[in-house]
C-alpha cells in the first residue's frame, strides 16, 4: 500500500469517526451534564456542518450543473447556512456582518482553494496512470 492510499484511508476513517462522535458525545454530555450555552453553540455548529455536507453534494453532486454554477450556489447556499448559525448563536448582527463576511471569504477561500488543488493533483495522477497503460 503506498503512502498516499494509507494516509487518505487515515483520513477518511478520521472524518467518519468525527461524523459519527460528534452527535453521540454531543448526546452524552447532554444527558450527563445538561443542556447550557456552550452545548447550544457546539450543536447548532455541528448542524450547520452536516448541512454544509449535504449543500455540497447536492450542488457538486448535480449533473446538470456546470462546475461554475456549482460553486456560485454552494458558495452562497453555505454563507447563508453560515449567518443562520451566527444568528441562532447571538453573534450575528448588523455591526459583525462584514467581519463575519470576511473571515467566511478566507475560510471558504483556502477550503475551495485546497480542493482545486486537490483535484489538480489526481487529474494528473489519473492521466499518468492512462498514459501508462
């Protein structure tokens, strides 16, 4: 097994892992220490996470959708996903928007960013393969 396939396998068992502890934990500390602000914040979070996963496949995921439009609606589907858990947190307002605007910009920037690259890099890995056979 080569380095890469290894390290991706990693990965992949990391995120189902978090994917999978986060609402269990979420539920156990609910049930053994209550239910307080700090929870609420962790698991509107946790929501707005699953709905950032679903937003991508269902933009991504849509055949009938070129890749530009893709990103324009998975773009503002998520800011909008992102100003709602602001909001149902209570740091969201008037006066923190273009703060919240920015730093939406450069997370979703350097994410949309490492993905290209991403795909860069298999596209090529992809075409060497073909090429050798």
């Amino acid at each position: 097994m080569n380095k890469n396939g290894l390290f991706g396998k990693i990965m992949f068992a990391c995120l189902i892992g978090i994917g999978v502890g986060i609402p269990i934990t979420l539920i156990c500390i609910i049930s053994m220490g209550g239910f307080n602000e700090t929870i609420k914040e962790i698991l509107v979070w946790a929501v707005a996470s699953a709905l950032f996963g679903v937003m991508s496949v269902v933009t991504f995921g849509n055949d009938r959708l070129n890749f530009i439009l893709a990103t324009v609606l998975h773009c503002i589907g998520c800011f909008g996903i992102t100003v709602g858990t602001c909001a149902i947190n209570g740091y969201a307002d008037k006066g923190s928007f273009g703060y919240l605007l920015i730093i939406f910009v450069i997370v979703y920037g350097l994410l949309y960013g490492s993905s290209l690259i991403s795909m860069k890099i298999n596209a090529r890995k992809a075409n060497e393969a073909l090429q050798k056979k």
